[in-house]
C-alpha cells in the first residue's frame, strides 16, 4: 500500500476494493459548513477514499440507519454503503459531533465505528471532554 493513501491510515477489517486492487476507506464526512465538508471530502478523495457527506448528525445517522431497522441492516451488509470511519463537526445545530459519537458509541453494530470529531473553534474546556 503507498504510505500516503487513505486506506493505509488505518488496519480495519473492510472488503471494498479499490480499482487498483487496493483496499479503499469509506469516510462519512459530517460537517454543516459547505466549504469545510467539501474541504474533507476533497483531502480525503485524493487520498483515495470514498467519500460520503451529510450536513449535520441527523442526517449521519440517517445515512447510518438509525430509525430504520432495514436499512441498517442494508448499511451493513452492502460494501457501497459500509462506513470505515466518520469524520465529524463538533459544533452543529441540532446535534453535537459529541452526541453523535455517543450515538453511534451506544450501537452494538457500529461502536466499532472510529469517530474523528474536529472543530475550528478555539475552545480549550470542550478539548477536555
């Protein structure tokens, strides 16, 4: 695998084949400002990973299926749909990165789920959670 790609970032077990023969990192991207969620999607497309945005949590666990029993397990089962990793917005209306995180945390089929949370804002008391 080359050092800089996306899916030598992390050893999961994952079965997504990248058309080089590569396994490749589906990242959920959660991030309600448009010019910050498409910032992530572009660093990390160039690196070779699929990428899927939402603009806040709900829709992240919307996508995750979360309230829908079938497509959870839709989400599961379909390679296209399985997350590696979510790269997450602390601050969002509706729903915290940190709640989202506790959200998926607390589901035994995605608590494997590693969970980035990033923020711009200069809050050193949230760091400390």
């Amino acid at each position: 695998m080359n050092s800089g790609s996306c899916s030598s970032l992390m050893d999961v077990g994952y079965d997504h084949q990248h058309h080089d023969g590569h396994e490749q990192l589906h990242v959920l991207a959660v991030d309600d400002n448009l010019i910050d969620r498409k910032l992530v999607e572009k660093l990390l497309k160039i690196s070779s990973c699929k990428v899927t945005t939402a603009e806040n949590a709900i829709r992240a666990l919307e996508y995750l299926g979360f309230g829908d029993q079938n497509q959870h397990m839709d989400a599961l089962t379909n390679n296209d749909l399985k997350v590696n990793l979510i790269i997450t917005d602390y601050c969002m209306p509706g729903m915290t990165g940190f709640e989202l995180l506790k959200k998926v945390k607390e589901s035994s089929n995605l608590k494997e789920i590693p969970v980035v949370i990033m923020s711009s804002e200069n809050i050193p008391t949230r760091i400390n959670k």
